[in-house]
C-alpha cells in the first residue's frame, strides 16, 4: 500500500509540475525574466545553461517546474530542480546560474518574494507553535517540493488571465503559500526569522539596516548592542546565517552600488567609490578587481558591450 502511496503522489507531483511549466512557458514566451502584475511574483525561462551572475537574494521562494539551477552563497553550494525548491529567509549575497536547460527542455521558474511582515502575521493569526529555538541557521536552505504547494501556485499564475482579481484574490493565495512553507520541512526556518527575540530575527534586523546604511561607517559593536548580544556572539550567528562577517557584507553591497552607479548613471569610478562610502579610490579598485575579476573601467566597457 505504501508503494501504491507513492507513486500515485509521484504521479501527481509530475502532472501539476507539467501544468505549471505550461502556464510559465506561455507567459514568458516574449518576455523573460518576465515580472508580473502579481506584486513580487516573477517568472523565467531559460533554452541554456547560464553563467554565474552575482546579485542580492531577496527573501524568497524560487522553484523551477523543469531543469535545475545551482546558487553559491560563500563555499555552500544550493542545486534546485523539479522536484525541490530554494528558500531564502533574509537579503543574502549570491552567485547563481542554471545548469539544466535546453531548447527543447527550457529551465521553466519562479520566483516569489517573501513578505516577513505577513509570516508574523499568519504565526499570530493561527495556531501553529512559535519557534522557541534561539540559535540561528543559514539563510538558505533546500526543501521538498509538494503537490498542495505546486497547486497553490499554480492558482497564483491563473490569477494572470484575470487582472482585475488579482488585488483581491492574490494575496489569499500568498498566504496559503505562506501556510505551505510552514508546514513543510523548511517551516522552522521560517518561524525563527519571524519570532521576535530569536537570534535569527535579530541577525534579520541588523541585515536590513546595512542594506539601507551601507554607505556608512560600520560598528559591529554598535550593531550587535542593538541586537542584543556581545560582539563575538553577533559575528558567530551573522556568519552562522549569511557564510560571511559584517564587514564582507557590507563590502558586497557597496561594490555592487558603484557597479550600478557606474553602469546606470555614468559616474567614473572615483566619484562612484566615494558615493557608497569608500575613502581610497585605490582600495575600492583593488576591492572591485577581486570580486568582479577586472578594474572598473574594463569591466563596466564590458558590460556596456556585452548589453
């Protein structure tokens, strides 16, 4: 019976996947990455593999209804397919790229971004325990795709065909989606970033003031009185969560400001260095060199060639 269980559950994993790729194929046919009038709701398709591409991940769940990508948050390697997805909790750094997709067989995703307010919320609203756990674990992690998850997005898409129900009918779906992730092996995660109190939630806290002051001088001694723990305890658990310290952090955020800067509003790399709060315009070079594989200016020609 347990076998008979399984595949039947296989079986139908398999055929809301197909329905899914479907929907994803056709509304991404002549725009990709495509974001839709869903508030945070994105969809991709890819007929390659890609390179690495290095960005800020927003909290978020991303899932593929066919082919695989891969996501490097410092030395932790995270590969998400059809059947698992990637679950992210706070703003982290990463390299990513798909690795399974051909014309034939495109790599067909979404990407949802979390709204943490709404988590609290539904953990306030329902009866389900609040984490009680205070360590804190990596920001990142791979789940198990389900049926009731794949049909709740599934819903979400359909939502795309009827505009006008979208403000109404959107957000119930994205709180069921909420529910789902609750309930599924990544839910303690997810309870620990929205209980108040938690080192996650206060690692979460800090990481949103650096994305916002990042031009600013860091303390680290200031910012882990404000969470509430000693210096050393604050740089265990915000390595614990992000794979790198306070400092990396922030360097990343201001390296990838003055890329934008540059690339977008034209600014030579001095004026770009001194804009996200760098005081040697040698240093910043060295910086963007190592993390971008060139000095400013040959990378940002590159770019502009490559756009």
């Amino acid at each position: 019976m347990a076998g008979t269980t399984n595949l039947a559950l296989d079986d139908g994993l398999f055929e809301v996947r197909e329905a899914l790729g479907e929907k994803i194929a056709r509304w991404t046919k002549n725009i990709n990455p495509l974001e839709t009038a869903i508030p945070g709701l994105s969809l991709f398709q890819y007929a390659a593999p890609s390179e690495p591409v290095s960005y800020m991940h927003d909290p978020s769940i991303c899932l593929v209804a066919q082919g695989a990508k891969r996501v490097f948050l410092g030395e932790d390697e995270y590969v998400y397919d059809d059947n698992h997805f990637l679950i992210t909790s706070v703003g982290l750094p990463v390299v990513a790229q798909v690795i399974q997709a051909s014309p034939e067989k495109p790599c067909l995703g979404i990407v949802l971004n979390l709204d943490l307010r709404e988590l609290a919320q539904l953990l306030v609203d329902s009866s389900l325990p609040i984490s009680r756990v205070q360590q804190s674990g990596r920001g990142m992690a791979i789940g198990k795709l389900s049926v009731p998850l794949l049909n709740a997005f599934e819903r979400l898409l359909d939502l795309l065909d009827g505009p006008s129900d979208i403000p109404v009918l959107a957000p119930l779906v994205q709180r069921e989606i909420l529910y789902r992730l609750l309930m599924s092996d990544q839910g303690p995660r997810l309870r620990q970033i929205a209980t108040a109190g938690s080192h996650s939630h206060q690692i979460a806290r800090a990481l949103d003031w650096l994305r916002a002051n990042f031009s600013k001088p860091l303390r680290v001694d200031e910012l882990a009185s404000s969470a509430g723990m000693s210096t050393s305890t604050f740089h265990h658990h915000f390595r614990t969560m992000t794979a790198m310290s306070p400092l990396q952090y922030q360097k990343w955020i201001r390296l990838h400001e003055a890329r934008r800067i540059m690339l977008t509003e034209h600014q030579d790399a001095t004026s770009a260095a001194f804009q996200v709060g760098y005081e040697s315009p040698s240093q910043f070079s060295r910086e963007y060199s190592r993390l971008f594989g060139a000095p400013p200016l040959r990378d940002i020609k590159k770019l502009q060639q490559t756009s």
